[in-house]
C-alpha cells in the first residue's frame, strides 16, 4: 500500500508542476496579447486621430437623417476608433462614391478614361474615385481591420488570464490533494 501512495504522490507532483508551467504560460501569453491589444487600439486611435477626419454634424446639408441614418449617432465625432473608421469609410464615403460616376467603381471608370484620354469628365471621375476609393481602403484596412485585431488580443488576453485562473486554482487543489496522502 505504501507503494501505491507513493506513486500518486510523484502523480499529483507532477501534475502539479505541469500546471504550475500552465500558470506561468497562460499568464505570458495573456501579457503578450494584452500588449498586443493595447498596442493595435492605441496606434489605431492615436493613427486616425491625427488624420482629424470629422463626421458632419447633425442637420448639415451633406449629412441628412435620411440618406445617412445609420451615421446619425456619430455627427460631429471624429473618426478614432475601428468601428468610426468602418462607418465612415463604407456608410459615408461609399455612399459618396456611388454617385460618382452612376456606380462604376474606380476600375470602370479608369479602364472607360483609358480609352478616351481627352474626356475631362471621365478623368475627373477617375481621380475622385481613385482618392475616394483609397481612402475608404486606407480605413477599412488600416483603421477597422487593426482595431479588430486588436479587440480578437483582448479576447484572447481574457480567456489567458481566466485559464491561468482556473490553473491556480487545480493546482492548489491538487497541493491540498498531496498534502492529504
């Protein structure tokens, strides 16, 4: 019988220093990924800030309720965070683009320029699309998509730190279950 005892008392021992290093390891990746949140929110809000791009404010003639009511809640804001940067760039300026040049994209209108270089319409058509179209790509991608990144390392901080939690608490469990053998 004594050495059965002793046998699980090298099993809790080692299943206690495993979820010691789990500890250890959830904590680190928690840090990591929480700085990685902080740094994506951060450089994203500070990046789009600097830029001092405004929504229009409420009752502007450019900004009605009703050809813009899903941006209502932002009039006045500026564009700071991912969520601004994806209202603004699909909501606003897509909207914008899709008067243009009667919903051709950027790459119609060009390829249509290409073939009538002394059309001033056209070419006139192309520039606003191509500012418009790569500011709303600049928006999407560098803003919204870096600011998602950024809340998926918040997520996957959290559910670290819950884990390491969880950890602790079996191995002190696991302590107490040694102790009593």
């Amino acid at each position: 019988m004594a050495g059965k005892a002793e046998s699980r008392r090298i099993i809790d021992q080692v299943f206690i220093l495993l979820g010691c290093a789990m500890v250890v390891a959830f904590l680190f990746i928690g840090g990591l990924a929480w700085y990685g949140y902080s740094f994506a929110v951060s450089s994203v809000h500070d990046e789009l800030a600097s830029q001092k791009v405004y929504f229009p404010q409420v009752g502007s003639a450019s900004f009605s309720a009703a050809e813009y009511p899903t941006l209502q809640k932002y009039a006045g804001q500026l564009v700071d965070d991912g969520p601004k940067a994806k209202a603004y760039a699909d909501d606003f300026i897509g909207h914008h683009l899709t008067k243009v040049a009667g919903g051709k994209t950027y790459s119609e209108v060009s390829a249509l320029a290409a073939k009538d270089p002394t059309n001033t319409q056209l070419q006139q058509q192309k520039a606003t699309l191509f500012q418009g179209e790569t500011l709303r790509g600049l928006l999407l991608g560098d803003g919204y998509a870096y600011w998602t990144f950024g809340q998926l390392a918040l997520y996957a901080s959290i559910g670290c730190f819950v884990a390491a939690g969880v950890m602790a608490i079996l191995v002190f469990m696991g302590l107490q279950h040694k102790s009593q053998l």
